[in-house]
C-alpha cells in the first residue's frame, strides 16, 4: 500500500504546482496523511484514502454538483472493484484458488464486487454520455479514444474476473489490466472532455 499511497502524492504534488487549488491541496493533503498512517501501522487509512479518492474526483473534469457527485461514486465502486482485485491477486492461498477457503473468499467479494462493478458502469457510462457529443467522439478526439479504450479495459477486467472465479490460473492478468485501466484513467484525465 505504501508504494501507490507514495505515487498517488508525488502524482498530486505535480498537480498542485500546477494547479493550486484548494480540492487539490486538500486531496494531497489527504494523501499525505493515508501514507502516514500506511507507513505507522495506523488503522485510520481507509477513511483518509476514501477521502482522497474522493477529492480526486471533484477536483476533476466535471461541472455541477450532480456531475461531481457521479464522479465520487464512479472513483469510489471502481476502487472498490479493482481494489479488491489488486489485494486478492497479492494473495497466494496455501491450495490454491480452487481450495475451498480460496473459494469461500472469492465468493463473498464476488457480492460486494458485482455491485461495486455495476456502479462504476452505470457513473461511467452516464459521465460519458454527459462528456461526449455523439459516439463519433469516441474515434475522432484523443477524450474519445482514450475513454474507448479503457472501456475495452474494463471489460477484459470482468471477463478475467469470471474466469477467475471459474478457477482460472488469472488473478495476475487480472491485476495487470486493472493497472492497465487505471492508468488510461490518469490518461484521460489530461485531455479535456469534447462536449
């Protein structure tokens, strides 16, 4: 954890020389402190990095409340899908994914994933409608493209994911195009949205 709560505050402190917003001051502010309690065994992370991740989504391309709003759910289900993706791939069960406490696990994030995965689908897809002006965008301007390919992204992710849960030997292919997607996401978020 300590490694992506580092990039994560270098990423913002490069953005906060260049944009010196208070949203922005405050999510490396927030950022700073996850990896503070990261580094000192403290068990105060998760609420600091919710409130990084969610700062990073106002701070972000969307106008209005409602948009921002979409944006933190959006930011929020996907840390939650591709994060437990992330922690259960660092895993090594003794027997194996096909074990049965390696399948009771998978299991019950499986619940929590599905849902955390059909939220970020549903904000995703209503911000890119917002951000779009038609589906031609989605070749013709760096946004779009960009945008279509972490959407191919995502869905390599949950075909993977059901793989995965079928008992097959993915976890790291899986982990590997959830980093992939999160860094067309950085992508994405330094081309101005078309519409």
């Amino acid at each position: 954890m300590e490694r992506f709560f580092g990039i994560a505050l270098a990423g913002g402190a490069v953005l906060l020389v260049d944009q010196r917003l208070w949203v922005v001051a405050a999510r490396v502010a927030a950022e700073g402190l996850a990896l503070l309690f990261c580094l000192r065994g403290k068990p105060y992370v998760a609420p600091v990095a919710v409130l990084a991740a969610a700062l990073l989504a106002v701070s972000g391309h969307a106008n209005g409340v409602g948009a921002q709003f979409a944006d933190v759910l959006h930011v929020l289900s996907a840390a939650m899908w591709g994060g437990g993706i992330l922690a259960l791939a660092w895993l090594r069960p003794p027997d194996g994914w096909n074990s049965a406490e390696a399948r009771v696990l998978l299991e019950r994030f499986g619940r929590v994933a599905l849902i955390a995965f059909g939220i970020t689908a549903l904000t995703g897809v209503l911000r890119a409608t917002e951000s779009l002006n038609g589906v031609t965008d989605l070749w013709t301007t760096n946004y779009g493209v960009v945008l279509l390919l972490k959407a191919f992204g995502v869905l390599l992710m949950l075909g993977l994911s059901a793989l995965w849960r079928r008992g097959s030997p993915v976890a790291g292919w899986d982990a590997g195009a959830g980093a992939f997607v999160v860094g067309l996401t950085a992508l994405l978020a330094t081309f101005p949205p078309p519409a």
